[in-house]
C-alpha cells in the first residue's frame, strides 16, 4: 500500500512540475509575442516570422498561429519567353495544388528593351502539362511603353497585380524563385502572431543546377495579406529617436521590391532561388535579351556570335561553371533540402538536380 502511494505522489508531483514548466514556457512565449507553446500545430509550426524591431538583429521571432478560417493563396509572377516552360512546370509542380490562383504578367517588351510576342498563350496550347493548370492561371498581357528602359520596363509589368482583387495572400516574386508546400500551407492556415504578414520568404539562390549556390538570397519572393496593410513595430519611449531611425531606414536596393520582415522554415527550407537553370540556350537568350545588368565577363568573348555562345555554355560552361563564376560554391544537400516535385519525379528534372539525381532517385516513390 505504501509503494503505491509513494508512486502516486511521484505522478502527481511531475505532473505539477510539467504545468509549471509549461507555464513558463507560455509566458515566455507571451513575453516575445507569440503563441502560447502548449499546443502543437504542425502546419503553423514549421514556420516563423522574424519582425524587424529594435534591438533584435536577427528580427524578433513571432510564432504562427491560427487563422479563423483558411484564406485564398494568390501566386503572381511574369514571364518573359518559351525557355522559362521548364522552371514554370516545376513552379508549378512544386506550387500549384496549394495556391488557388495563378497570375502570369506578360509585357510586349523584353528587358533588353526589344518588341516580344506575348508567349504564354502559345505555351498553354502547346503544353498538356502547363494545359493541365489552365483553370487557375490568369494572363496578364501589358503594353510597355517604349520609352521606358531598364528595371522601369519591370515595374510596368509588374503592376498589373493591381488588377487583382479580394483578399488573401498574395505572393510577388520571380517565376524561378520556388516556395515549399509546407510554408504554401502554413500561409493558407496560419498568421503571424501579433503583426500582418509582410515578409520575404528566406531561400538560398542556386545557379545552374542544385550542384552550386551563393547563399541567402538577399531579394525573394514577397509574401503579404491582399489588401496590403502595412506593418510597424510600435515605437518604444525607451530607445526614442534612435529607434525612429531605425524604422526609417531606406531600403537602397535598386530592385523593385524587398521588406525587412522575413519568414523562414523550421522543419525544412522554406524555397529555392532556381536562378539561370535555362539550359544552354535558354542562357544564350538570356545574355543576349533578357538581363538588365551588364555582360558577366565570362560571356563577353562570345555575345556576339550566339552558335558560338550557346557552344562555350553547353561544352564548358555549364559542366564546370565554378572556374569563370567566381564566388559559387559547392551544395551539400540532403535529400530533405531538394523541392518535393523533384523527389517525386527526377528524371524530368535530372539536369537541375545535377549531381543529386542519384540522391532524388533513391528517394523517389515507384523506384
């Protein structure tokens, strides 16, 4: 009888002691603004939003939490010319099942300032599998002004996401700049605890293939509630001015768009910059039409001969581009760090996956 009295004190006493501890942790949580911590979420878990605040360099971490209702996941990004298909099935393959709308911005000018025929039309006739996706997607075609030049060319593309209206969540970002479906779901069920959303989505930019990258990718995608309200950290009286600076600081990016508020992923990346993963003529065109900055060095012996650019990318670039683009580094991924569509099907994208086909294909489901 005393031995089971003995092992009942101990139950009730660890129990007491887990309430306490749970407490703490609560308010812990409540003392940074986020949800309490004694329910589990595993959609709103995996992610976390990092405010910009003062005193916080990193950004003040905010949990997800749950909406009241799940709401609508608009994807808006342009399209320039019938190269980007690839990236486009895999945006899609990765993206599309969890976004409800696909809005796809078109001008009749390519960033090289040169007259285009509008290409996504032709693509989805052409394309059973862009075809499949016909539903969702909504062609935005914009007329370009042709005295714009440079990025301005991009900003009057860019602006038909006015045309867009209700509410939701929005996504603005480049067509290769791919978001994980865990974080596409946390956006439909979850929010920021104690601010709008309004952030970056973290992702490193990969060149060429998944085999190379230069780390965190300082301009991705945006995501942010339709219609957009701003959000502010309140200002404190204890840091005054210095804080007010603070908030004012200018964004001195020449892009069109960045926030400093970012979302990352807890359980796994939250996307991928899949950035010039054209092939070799895909990334002829590119050098030759479609880059606003100036000719890399690399290209510069052969941008006026395209037989003979589209050769030097395909037999010497592209198997070793590490030797003329310096500053790429070397991929050491798991098999958790590669988007999901291309697990689930790696032979459609082998050469994107370059050196981790292997990896992708032992992985795969059906092998």
């Amino acid at each position: 009888m005393r031995f089971f009295l003995n092992v009942h004190v101990l139950l009730a006493l660890l129990s007491a002691h887990h309430v306490l501890c749970l407490n703490i942790r609560n308010q812990t949580a409540k003392n940074l603004g986020v949800e309490a911590l004694g329910k589990q979420d595993d959609v709103c878990d995996g992610v976390q939003y990092l405010k910009k605040a003062y005193g916080h360099p990193g950004g003040l971490p905010l949990a997800f939490r749950r909406r009241s209702a799940p709401v609508r996941i608009v994807d808006f990004i342009q399209i320039g010319n019938t190269f980007e298909l690839p990236l486009l099935l895999l945006r899609l393959a990765e993206m599309g099942a969890e976004v409800d709308e696909i809005h796809i911005a078109e001008g009749d000018r390519d960033f090289s300032g040169h007259s285009k025929q509008y290409v996504l039309p032709g693509m989805l006739a052409g394309s059973a599998e862009l075809g499949r996706w016909r539903s969702k997607i909504t062609h935005h075609p914009v007329q370009v002004p042709t005295h714009l030049t440079g990025y301005d060319i991009q900003k009057q593309v860019i602006a038909a996401k006015h045309n867009i209206k209700g509410y939701g969540v929005m996504l603005e970002g480049d067509l290769d700049e791919i978001i994980s479906r865990p974080v596409l779901r946390a956006f439909r069920h979850c929010e920021p605890s104690g601010s709008n959303l309004d952030a970056k989505v973290t992702m490193d930019v990969f060149y060429y293939s998944l085999d190379w990258y230069r780390g965190d990718w300082a301009l991705p995608t945006i995501a942010h509630d339709i219609p957009s309200s701003s959000s502010h950290v309140a200002l404190s009286r204890d840091h005054g001015d210095s804080e007010r600076e603070f908030q004012k600081e200018e964004n001195r990016s020449k892009y069109i768009f960045d926030r400093p508020d970012r979302v990352v992923g807890l359980g796994g990346r939250a996307g991928w910059h899949m950035s010039w993963m054209l092939g070799p003529e895909g990334l002829a065109n590119k050098l030759l039409r479609g880059r606003i900055e100036a000719t890399p060095d690399w290209a510069l012996p052969y941008i006026h001969d395209k037989d003979a650019l589209v050769d030097f990318l395909r037999h010497r670039f592209l198997p070793n581009p590490q030797p003329y683009d310096h500053g790429l580094q070397r991929t050491h991924l798991t098999i958790n760090d590669i988007p999901q569509a291309m697990r689930e099907d790696p032979h459609k994208y082998k050469d994107l996956l370059g050196s981790y086909f292997p990896l992708a294909l032992k992985a795969a489901p059906y092998q």
